[in-house]
C-alpha cells in the first residue's frame, strides 16, 4: 500500500480504529482476560498506526497534511475535513501513547464490568483523536461532547467514594462551558455559510464575515470559556480536583494526559487561529488568570493531604504555564506551550498512574498513610522520583525545555509575568519534593506498608514508558520541536501583521 | 332584530357560567355539564355572528363544535365511569396521583 | 585547526559508569562496583590529564560541537563543549579532586548496604559538574548546575531512612532552586537582549558595550540575577543556609560537594561572566559585599559549633566569601587560585574528618574526641597540614591565594580587606581550635582505645584504629598538593612570577571595557597582576607589609587557639558563660532559620492552607458552583409544585393563561389598527 494512498485515510483509520474496537467488544463474551487482551491489542495498533503520521510528516511544511475532505451533509453544511498539522500532530501521538499504557495499568485494577470499562475507554480514544483531528467546527463540537459521556461515566461508574459527584459536576461544568462555543459555532456559520476551519479563517482575515467586528469580541469569548473550562484556568478549575480524586487511574491519566489539552489546543487554535485581534485586545487578563493559576495551583497543591488531589492542581499549575505561553504570541512562547501540554501529558499522567499504584495496594491515597516506602519499593521509589523529577522541570527531562521556553516567551512579551511565573520553579520543587520525603523518605510510619511489594511486571510496563519518554523529550527535544516549530510559525503571522498594522499607526 | 350585542352578552354569560363551574365545582360530572354549557356559549356567539355577517361559515362551524362536544363527552363519560370504578368517588380533588 | 578531542568523553565516561551501577549495581560484587566506579572516574581524570597535555597546541577557545538540543525559531541552542584556561583548570581540579575522594570512598563507605548506590549517585555527580564546567553555552552550564543540585539531594538524603537527612536534601534542593530562579531571570535577559546564550556569541555582542555608570542598567541586572544564583549555588547570604545542613550526608559528600566542586560552581559562573561584570560595577559591588559579608559571618558561627563537620561547613561559606570577594574587586583568576587552594584543603579537612569520625566508630562531637594524634598519625598530620593551609601559614597553598585576595581587596577598599583580615584571623582560631579540640588533651570520648592497627577491612567496631589505606592515600595526596599547590601562584612580591595568573590571563586579560582605568602596558612588571581589576595602588614593599600582617592574623588566632584550647581548656566555658547571649546567638546561628521559617515557611505553609485552600477555593469558588447546583435544584423544587396532581389547579392555570394569551392577541390587534 503505497504512502499516498494512505495519506488520505490515515486520520480516519486512527481515528476510528479504537470505536471499531469497541464496538466489536460489545459482542465479546465476558472473558475478562480476553477482553483486556483485545483492548490492549487494539490500542497498540493504533499507536503504532499513529506512528505513520510523524514519520511521514513533511517538517518544513505548516499548512494540514493527511487531509481528506469531504462532503457530509448538504444543510447545514457540514463536511468530514480531517487533517493534522504540527500542532495536532504530536497531541495525536500523546493519545494513542497513553491509551495502551492506560489498559496496561488497569490490567488489575478494574475486577467488575471489565468490558463496559474498556469499551468506554476505546470510545474515549476515537473522541479525543477526533478532537485533534477535525478541521470542521461541527465535527469538531461532536468529537469535543462526545468525550465527555465515556469520561462521565467512567468516573461515575468505575470511580472511588464520591464518583456520582464528581462525574456529574464534570459533566455539568464543561458542558455549560461548551453550549457557549456552540453558540459561536453557529452565528460563524450563519454568517459565512461554512463549518470549515479553513474557510472561516481566511473569511474573518479578509472581512468578509458581515457582522463580525461587532460580534468577535463575543465569539471570543464564547470559544475562550468551552476551552477555559476544560484547561482548567483559575477560576474555572474546582472540577478538576474532585474529577481526578474520584476517577479511576485510566481515567485519571487520560483526562490529565488528554482532555485538558483539548481545552488548550482549543485556545491555539481557534481563539488565536480566528481572532488573533480579539486574542491580543484580551490577552492581559487571560494572562493574567493563567499567572494566578501557576501560582495558586502550585501552593495550594502544596498543603493538599491527598496525593491525587495535590496531583491534580499541580495540572492546574502546568497549564497555566501553557495558557501563559500561548498568549505571549511570541515563537519561544507557543512552542514551549506545546512542549509542556506533551510533557505534562506523559509526566502527569505518569505521576497518576504511579498514585494508582499506590491506591491498588492501600486503598488510599491520604499522605499521611505512607512515609518511608522507599524501604519495602525501592523500584517504585525510584521511577517516582524520576517521573517527579520530570514534573519539576530538572534539565535533561522534558518538563524544563517547556517551561524554559514558555517562561523565556512570557518575558520577552510581558517582562513582570514572566518574572513572577518563573517562581513557579521553586513552588514546584517545594510541592513535589516534600510530598515525596513525606510519602517516601524516613522511617516506616505504618506497619502496614512494610510488606507493600514492589512493582509487578504490568506496572512496569505502564510507567517506564512514560519515564524513558521524558528522558528522550528532554534530551533531544529537536524531534518533536521540527514539527512544531513551523505550524508555531504559521500560527504566529497574523500576529506580526496585526502587530505592524497597530505600530504603523 | 335583536341587536348582536344581546346576543353577545347572552353567549358570554354563558361561557362565564361554564368557566367559573369548571374552576369551582368539584364534582367531576358538573365540571362536564359546566364543559358544555362554555361549548354551548360559544356556539351562540358563532350563530349570532354568522347570522349578522350573513355567512353560513359560523353556522358550519356550529356543527363541527357540536359533532367534538358530542364524542368528547362520550369519551369523558367513559373515563368518568373508569375513574368511578377504582376510586370510588366523584370529587376531582381525590384524583390527584400524577403529582409531582 | 583543532583536532577533536572529543571533550564529550569526559563527562560521559562517569555518566556511563553511574546508569551500569544504577541498573545493575543491586546484584554485582562490592568488587565490581569499585571497579565499574573507579575506573570510568579515573578515565575522565585520565582524559582531562591528556587534554591538558595537548592544550598547549591548541588554539583556544576550544569548541566541540555535539548535537543539536533546542531549536525555537532563530533560538538555538546546542549541545556543546569548550575549553579554554579557565575551563582546563576547573575540569583538572573537578576531575582530579573527584577520583580522589572516589578512591576515599571505597573505604569510607564500604560497609554500608548502599555501595552501589552511593556510587552511582557519586558518578552521576561527576557527570553533571563535568558538563558544567565543559559547557559551551549558559543553558547546557544551567543542566550541569540542577544536575548538581539533584546529585547534591540524593547524596545529601543518601540515608534516606533518616528524617532529618531526607529534610536536609529537600532543604538544598528548594533553597538552590530559589537561586535558579535568578540564573533563570538572568538567561532570559540574555536571550531577550542578545539572541543568545552561547558564551562567545553573547560576550562578543556584550564586549562593545561600555560600563554602566550610573549603577542601573541591563548587564547590572544580569549580573546581580546571576549572582543570585551563584548564592543559592555556593551558598552566600541570604541562600546559605542548606549548607550547614547537607553535612547529614557522608562526608565523602560533603568533601567532593559541598567543598571542593559544586558548590565552587557559583564562582566559576561569575568568574566566567566576567566580561559581563565588568561592564556593571554596581553588580560587582554587590558581589564583593556578600562575599565580605558572608566570609565574616560565617566565620564567627565557626568559632562555637561543637560538630567537626558543621565547624567545616561553615568555613567552606567563608572561603566561598573569599573567593566571590575576589571576583568582586575584579580579580577573577585570584578567585579561581583560591578556588583550587581550596578544594585541595578543604577536600583534605573534610575527608581526614571522616577518617577522625570513622576512627572513634561516628562520633562527630568534637568534645568527645580529644589526645588523637597519636592513636590516628596519618590523620593527624594530613589534617594538620590543611589546617596551616586554610589558617594562611606562610609556606602552604592557602597562603598564597588567600594573601592575594586580601592584596587586591586593598586596592578595592580598605573595609574589604581589613573584613577579610578579621576573617582570617577568626579561620585561623576556630581551624586551630578544631585542631586542638580533636588531636590534644585527653580522649573524652566512649570508644575503645586500641593502639594496634587494624588491618583494612575489618574495622567495624574495632575502636580507635588508623583507617585504611584506600583512606589514607587520598589524604596524602591532597595533603601533598595543599602544601606545593600555591607555588604556582607566588605572587612577584615574594620573588615568584605568578604563572597561574599569567595562565588564566587570556581569559581575563583585555576583557574590561574601553573606559575602565589601565595600567599602561609598561608599568606592568613581574610585580604587577594583569590589567583586570582596579589599578593596584603601591608597589612590593606595601605588599609585603600586608603579607605580612595576614601572617600575623594568622599566627595570633593559632596562638588564642592555643591558649583557650590547650593551655586553659575550662576558659572557653567561663567566656561562654559570661557572654552568654553572644554565646547563644552564634550557637544558633544567628536564628537565620528559625526567621526564615517565622517569615517565608510557616506563613507561606499556612496561608495556602488556610486562606488559599480552604478560604478561595473551597468557600468562595467551589461553593458557587455548588451553589449554583444547588440553586437550580432549589428552583426545580419550587416549579415542581405546579404539578401538583389537583385538576382544578391545572384547570385554573389553563384559564389564566388563555385570558392572557387572548389580553395580549386584542391588545396586538387593537394596537395595529
């Protein structure tokens, strides 16, 4: 099968392999071995599937590659448009990266209704790959609502003592924060005939969208509060906590991993990519909120007792970091955007995997039920630290060469936040550092932990994966940043024009 | 002729004696006779209408709210009987299960 | 052209021998460990000794060019290494210093149950102070710089079981990555300002520039950032305060370190920044004040600490003083000689320490030790020759490079130097008194006396024995180099022509800016430094004077040593007594710690509980949108009414709403007409 030929049905074999998936284990018989099997077989495959994508990636290029384009509905006018470029290319690999590590660590954690569990796991990965994949705003706001049912009720169902609670108030929370992009969704299509990215962001730049100036300030805002929701950004973050508490570990990976990208991709590519004058009119106070959520996240993560709690907002703190970065408009500020949402993903979801493992053994994931574990898992012991190490931004791992470069665009933008958003390296290392001598350090506090076996085989299998990922990330970042660089580029220039037209003034 | 107005007030009256019976009283089958009487006002003032704008639609119509008051009250008289049936009262009052 | 040389080797080399004793080290032999650990740090000592070889043909600046690592637009940044004078004697005392305490350490550690670990981590160190001091650009310095830090907070909280270990790494940790925060300040004005962070790139675009004048100005910031960072780093005031504290780890750690290499790194940072700081005479000023500063204060908290260790700790903060008041009058390879004189002294100190320590089975308590000299020989006279050393003795390493800070401090400002003669005096008194407390007198301690030699290997519990060989030769060395290693740097007054300065001086030499006062190049003799700090005000009989002088500061704190120490050992309790509240401040140094946790820990630990946690997030955010929840469930409660079941009601509401559906259809109607 030559390569041009699957170019064009690349995205939508990646995309919808993991719903085939799923829906051919609805007719499984409850075998749960089986069924663990076929679900880990069916996400390796689409990872390496998935692998096509950068391998024949056309790094100089910025515009969509593996396009396919085609007409879906007459009216309204919806197409199937599918297409990556570099900044959906690696959130792409992200996904199907972590799904399979996502079976392996559920492997043995999830005893009842195993294959309700994996069938809502394969759709979540159809739904998140769709998000990243669509270029048509219909499909897009499909793909985007479409993840939060399986997440739902993966908490809800699969989840700890208050999952109805947490699963509900996700719910509720990010989808009234999306019924305000459909609203703007549809006022663009009243007035430019078109679901199709492309066509309504040449349209909006060349003011041919009749009503628009009157309205961007408000379809800003109604993209900016689906994506704000979903990031999270102060102060629309207090479902995130009880989300990640609650759910399940797969869950917590993926919707760490995963989901909060959607809301930051959201960001670049449609707030910026459609309104790059109202990004720039508002970019004060979403920087603003993006520096509060850096540091509010990261001291409040700081006197968290609960360890998927603290893991949580330090999510809070990374993205804001992201936020940050993005709306600097600088080149060193998006890419490393980019960089820390595929960092975090694998650091992050790496830290809540190794809390899973934590919460498999003692049902808990209070702080003060550990101390000293570094004595019965020094195995486990040490892949925390270093996929801690990772979060924390020590050079050589993959969380320093994004922050370094969100922090380097945010001063050259906007000097005093960069200044106060680089405290955040020492709020990290305070918050990761103590909570790991107070978890790992020391002597045994409960009897109970003495006899805690070390990691097993599966375990393994799930985590040093995203360990040796962030070693390659931070060693040779080029590999990832080839890509990114460009489209970062491409994103940039209406930025630079909007930027002359205002100095020339 | 009698002005229409008479005839108005006339059908009016009715239709209020029918309102306030169907909002006052509690026995389910006066609610009904108070149903038709409302009917019945409103096919006075149709009658005096048609015969005022000399058009025999409002007397056509005439028909039509008959032929419906006739089939609603069978249909009503059946669902009476059924309610009488298992409730064993007549009073609207006590037949208040689909609440909230 | 020059050949490659292949630098990278270096660092590697130990970084290799760190991921095989990571991995594999649980299972192997204690014999493979050493070997595997030995010989990857003897080949980077090995590969520095041949470079230094073939330095002379090279023509320098030396670049290796490795790889790519970041690319951001027209930001780059690669991996790469460079070697010029100073670089060369940084990687010979790192490299050189290192595989001595790793042969130390054989014997030190060999009995502890993380032998592998230790190695590793001590291997991974190597890697990391390597790559700093090789590093071609000011990003792969800063990997080189955490890498350090993360080395230091393994090593530092190596037993791990121990709380206050585990607190004490975290402690360096946290407070070096305040001083990162700085560095990091610092990089970005550099990127901003010059497009780059490549050493030679950035200091060619900085080296046109003249000297801020008025105090404020872009390199004064960048240079105060930095410093900022080399205090967290080499732990200056305010950021020295984890230093004191890493002594819970083993004392081959705290030797390599937090003595003689990472901890250095804050004055190579400087001292390698010097074009920059040159052009910013304010940001030098400050730099020479927290090194005064610092170099007295942490000299008098010496002078009471009963721990052997924590007496060096605080020495190694002064002389870290030392050096950064070299560099701050602008006599960087001054600061770079003592830099060396001090890694091979304070190595010493540190490790015959340990060897003291593991002679009376771990006792740290000086007053428990005591008539040691002749029951641990080898110790005693090592340790003594690092003591005459650090105490300024003329003869002896540290008395050249000590005496030629104070020289060029002089002709900065007289407060500098007599701070620094003051400092000296109050180093040689508590050294001496060190010296004193653990070599003479009566043992006061509880463990055996046994005056036969135990053989290497199986000295457990043995008592007071000499350790072992793979101890003692390490010692012998260093003890070796800080009595010959100042020769290199005998200054003209006293007859010698000074070849390390004349070493260093291509990287310093010619670098200030344009309008800074020189010295004519004919005025330059063999008396005369280099034109790279301020014009140096007299000639060799002055200098002379104050050699002198620094003797006489030195000879007086051995003899009050002597007195308090030796003579009169109830003296200093009676003083202590009747100072008490002096007494009792310098115990507790200074409180530093305990403000700092009055001021920053405590409130920073409650505010975020109390009002960012409990107060923002749980009553104020989370509660309107559980309000909000709430709110719409309440609403549902109150509309749920109307269905009420009762007929007449629905009726009613049937009849209300068509009168005003017809109100509205005949207003509308009425209206239109």
């Amino acid at each position: 099968m030559s390569t041009a030929n699957l170019s064009s049905i690349i995205l939508t074999l990646v995309t919808f392999l993991p719903l085939a998936g799923g829906f051919l284990l609805m007719v499984f018989p409850r075998r749960d071995r089986d069924i663990r099997i076929f679900a880990l077989v069916i996400s390796l495959l689409t990872f390496v599937l998935s692998l096509h994508l950068p391998v024949y990636f056309h790094r100089g290029q910025s515009d969509f590659q593996y396009e396919i384009d085609r007409p879906w509905v007459s009216t309204p006018n919806i197409h199937y448009h599918m297409g990556v470029d570099g900044i959906s290319l690696w959130l792409v690999a992200l996904t199907t990266f972590l799904t399979p590590l996502c079976v392996l660590i559920s492997w043995k954690s999830i005893h009842e209704r195993v294959k309700e569990f994996f069938i809502l796991l394969l759709i979540l990965e159809t739904a998140l790959i769709g998000v990243f994949t669509s270029l048509d705003l219909f499909l897009f706001y499909f793909f985007w609502e479409a993840t939060l049912i399986p997440m739902a009720l993966l908490i809800g169902i699969f989840g700890h003592e208050r999952k109805v609670y947490a699963a509900v108030k996700f719910f509720m929370y990010t989808m009234i924060g999306s019924v305000f992009m459909l609203a703007a969704i549809l006022w663009l299509y009243a007035h430019t005939g078109s679901f199709d990215f492309v066509v309504i962001r040449d349209q909006i730049a060349s003011g041919a969208v009749s009503g628009f100036p009157a309205a961007a300030q408000w379809l800003f805002l109604g993209f900016f509060l689906a994506f704000a929701v979903k990031v999270p950004l102060f102060p629309f973050h207090t479902w995130l906590p009880d989300a990640h508490v609650e759910a399940p570990t797969a869950g917590s990976v993926l919707l760490a991993g995963v989901l909060l990208k959607m809301g930051t991709y959201g960001l670049l590519r449609f707030n910026l990519g459609l309104f790059p004058e109202q990004s720039r009119h508002n970019a004060p106070w979403v920087m603003t909120l993006a520096l509060i959520g850096i540091i509010y996240g990261a001291l409040v993560a700081m006197v968290q007792p609960n360890m998927k709690k603290l893991i949580a907002y330090s999510s809070v703190s990374h993205l804001g970091f992201v936020v940050l970065g993005i709306f600097s408009f600088t080149q060193a500020g998006l890419n490393g955007a980019m960089f820390v949402m595929l960092a975090h993903g694998i650091s992050t979801g790496g830290l809540f995997m190794l809390a899973g493992i934590l919460h498999e053994r003692r049902h808990t994931y209070e702080i003060s039920e550990f101390g000293g574990l570094a004595s019965p898992m020094p195995v486990y012991a040490t892949t925390y630290l270093a996929v801690v190490l990772a979060s924390a931004g020590l050079p050589l791992l993959n969380g320093f060469i994004g922050e370094f470069l969100v922090l380097s665009g945010a001063f050259q933008a906007r000097p005093v936040f960069g200044i106060l958003a680089a405290t955040g390296v020492i709020w990290s290392a305070v918050y990761l550092l103590w909570m790991y001598q107070r978890v790992f350090y020391g002597k045994v506090t409960q009897a109970v932990n003495n006899s805690l076996s070390d990691l097993s085989g599966f375990e393994k299998w799930a985590v040093w994966p995203c360990a040796a990922a962030a070693l390659a990330m931070g060693v040779a970042p080029i590999l990832w940043l080839a890509a990114i660089d460009p489209a970062v580029q491409a994103a940039l220039m209406p930025f630079l024009r909007v930027a002359g037209r205002v100095g020339g003034q | 002729m009698v002005p229409l107005s008479y005839y108005l007030l006339l059908s009016g009256f009715l239709f209020g004696c029918g309102v306030a019976g169907f909002l006052i009283k509690r026995n389910i089958i006066t609610i009904f006779m108070s149903i038709e009487l409302m009917l019945n006002g409103v096919n006075l003032s149709f009658v005096a209408f048609a015969a005022h704008w000399h058009s025999l639609a409002g007397q056509v119509f005439v028909f039509f709210v008959m032929v419906v008051a006739a089939a609603e009250s069978a249909v009503g008289l059946a669902i009476i009987i059924a309610v009488y049936r298992t409730r064993e009262t007549l009073n609207v009052d006590q037949v208040n299960l689909l609440k909230l | 052209m020059n050949p490659m040389l292949n630098l990278w080797l270096i660092p590697i080399l130990p970084l290799a021998g760190a991921a095989i004793n990571g991995f594999f080290g649980k299972r192997s032999s204690r014999r493979a460990v050493t070997t595997i650990a030995l010989l990857l740090s003897g080949a980077a000592f090995a590969m520095a000794l041949w470079v230094t070889m073939r330095f002379s043909s090279l023509s320098v600046p030396y670049h290796e060019n490795l790889a790519h690592w970041i690319r951001s637009g027209s930001f780059t940044v690669d991996f790469a290494f460079y070697l010029d004078q100073l670089s060369l004697v940084m990687l010979l005392v790192v490299s050189g210093v290192g595989f001595l305490i790793h042969i130390y350490s054989v014997g030190y550690m060999w009995d502890d149950p993380g032998y592998y670990r230790f190695f590793s981590y001590l291997n991974l160190f190597m890697f990391f102070m390597l790559t700093l001091v090789l590093a071609d650009n000011y990003l792969v310095m800063f990997i080189g710089w955490e890498g350090v830090g993360l080395a230091s907070y393994l090593l530092i909280g190596f037993w791990f079981t121990k709380d206050s270990a585990a607190a004490a790494g975290k402690k360096a940790f946290i407070v070096n990555r305040i001083g990162d925060f700085g560095f990091l300040i610092a990089l970005f004005l550099l990127i901003k300002h010059f497009g780059s962070l490549n050493f030679d790139q950035v200091f060619q675009r900085v080296m046109p520039l003249g000297a801020e004048k008025a105090g404020a100005g872009l390199l004064t910031a960048i240079g105060i950032l930095l410093m900022v960072g080399a205090c967290g780093k080499s732990a200056q005031i305010p950021l020295y305060i984890w230093l004191p504290d890493a002594m819970e780890g083993p004392t081959p750690v705290s030797a390599l370190i937090h003595a003689a290499t990472m901890v250095t790194a804050g004055v190579y940072m400087v001292s390698r920044s010097h074009v920059i700081f040159e052009r910013a005479p304010m940001a030098l000023t400050v730099v020479a004040i927290i090194g005064t500063l610092t170099a007295f204060f942490a000299a008098t908290i010496g002078v009471v600490q009963t721990d052997i260790k924590k007496v060096l700790a605080y020495s190694t903060v002064s002389q870290l003083g030392y050096m950064f008041m070299a560099c701050g009058v602008g006599a960087f390879s001054a600061g770079i000689f003592h830099l060396m004189t001090h890694a091979f002294f304070k190595g010493l100190l540190f490790l015959a320490a340990g060897s003291v320590i593991h002679a009376v089975g771990g006792e740290q308590d000086m007053r428990k030790m005591g008539g040691l000299r002749t029951k641990i020989p080898w110790t005693f006279w090592t340790m003594t020759a690092g003591t005459l050393a650090i105490a300024g003795i003329p003869g002896l390493a540290g008395f050249f490079s000590k005496d030629e800070i104070l020289w060029r401090a002089y002709q900065a400002s007289w407060v500098y130097w007599l701070v620094g003669l003051t400092t000296a005096f109050v180093t040689s008194f508590y050294m001496f008194r060190l010296w004193f407390m653990t070599f003479f007198g009566e043992y006061r301690g509880e463990a055996q006396d046994h005056s036969a030699h135990d053989a290497h290997g199986g000295h457990g519990h043995g008592g007071i024995h000499e350790s072992p060989r793979v101890m003692v030769i390490p010692l012998v060395i260093l003890a070796v180099l800080s009595v010959v290693g100042g020769y290199v740097g005998v200054p003209g007054s006293l007859g010698g022509n000074n070849r390390f300065d004349r070493f260093l001086g291509p990287v310093f030499h010619g670098s200030a800016p344009a309008d800074t006062q020189q010295a004519p190049m004919g005025e330059r003799g063999a008396t005369e430094q280099e034109n790279e700090g301020p014009e140096p005000k007299s000639g060799v009989s002055t200098e002379l004077i104050f050699t002198a002088i620094s003797v006489a500061a030195a000879l007086l704190g051995l003899g009050l040593a002597w007195h308090l120490y030796y003579r009169n050992p109830h003296l200093p309790e009676k003083i202590a007594a009747s100072m008490s509240g002096t007494y009792q401040t310098l115990l507790h140094k200074y409180y530093v710690d305990e403000l700092y946790g009055a001021l920053f820990v405590r409130p920073l630990i409650n505010g975020s509980t109390r009002i960012l946690w409990q107060g923002v997030d749980r009553k104020i955010i989370d509660a309107a949108v559980n309000d909000a929840g709430d709110g719409a469930r309440n609403v549902s409660d109150e509309v749920r009414h109307m269905q009420s079941g009762n007929i007449r009601s629905y009726a009613g509401w049937v009849a209300a709403g068509s009168a005003v559906v017809i109100a509205f259809m005949i207003w509308m109607w009425t209206g239109a007409r």
